[in-house]
C-alpha cells in the first residue's frame, strides 16, 4: 500500500512526546548531526551571504530570529558565520519547549551572544521586531491551520522589514 502524500500525517516524534531532557538531548543531538552531515545549513548562509552583501551597511545590529530553534545549531553557524565577517548580530532563538531552549544555551560556547527564549510564537511580544526570520524543520510539528497561521506571522513581520 502507497503512503497518501495528499494531507498532512499527523504522526509524532520521539522529541515530541513526553520524555526526560536526556533523550530530548539525544534527539536534538542526532538531529544536529545529520544537519552537519548533509550540509543543512549551506542553504541559509548562502542566502544571508547573498542578501548581507546587498543591504547597505546597518547602523545597528542585524535582528535574527529563528522559530522553532531547537538545538540551536543553525544560530550558532550563523553567528560563526557572523562573527567571520565582523557582522554586528542580534541573535534570539525561540522554542516552545522550556527544555529544548535550555539544551540550546547549555550546547552554546559561553562567549555566545545568543538569546535563548522558550515561547509560543503566537503569543510572544519580541522586544525589537527582527530584521529577518528563519525556520527550518518546524512546521512539520504544526496542523495545517497554525501552518498557515505563521506564514501569516512571519509575513506580517516581513511587512515591517519593508517599512523600515
């Protein structure tokens, strides 16, 4: 029997279901690794390599916000990427999962400036808009209606980007 690719599945992940922080460490561990393995990240450093040296130089930092930021190993590329070409960061990442945020700040070198934030983005008030927002392997977590829910979100956050 063929899998039905029509609708979204609703299965779960070990990381989703109830389990101790150490198994959720493992998870997010693996999850890292397999990014590294399969350059998961080249895609997102090319496309802020591409758009920084685009933009006129900033008088203040740029904002980035990555939803649904896990392990936080994409924030931690990017601000090595950042701090290779002395490019003024803000980094926050946000995870719903309480846990999830405090195994990204442990996992992070302690001269980091990230911010690690556990919230519901929907509910969340950011204290500075960001410049830009990154997501990656989140909205599989979410039903269809809150998937489209936060392309609104981000795209409303896109509008500000253009104001400015």
């Amino acid at each position: 029997m063929q899998p039905d690719f029509r609708h979204r599945a609703n299965l779960t992940e070990q990381m989703d279901e109830p389990c101790s922080r150490e198994e959720l460490r493992a998870c997010l561990r693996d999850l890292a690794k397999v990014n590294r393995w399969f350059m998961g990240y080249r895609p997102l450093l090319h496309w802020l390599n591409e758009l920084t040296a685009a933009m006129p130089p900033l008088p203040h930092p740029l904002r980035i916000l990555d939803v649904g930021c896990g392990y936080g190993d994409g924030l931690r590329r990017i601000e090595r990427w950042a701090k290779s070409r002395d490019l003024a960061v803000e980094l926050t990442g946000l995870d719903l999962n309480p846990d999830t945020a405090a195994i990204a700040m442990e996992a992070s070198p302690v001269w980091s400036g990230i911010r690690w934030v556990s919230a519901d983005i929907f509910a969340y008030s950011l204290p500075k808009p960001p410049h830009l927002v990154v997501s990656s392997l989140f909205t599989h977590h979410l039903a269809e209606a809150d998937v489209v829910r936060f392309l609104r979100w981000m795209e409303e956050r896109r509008s500000w980007m253009v104001r400015q």
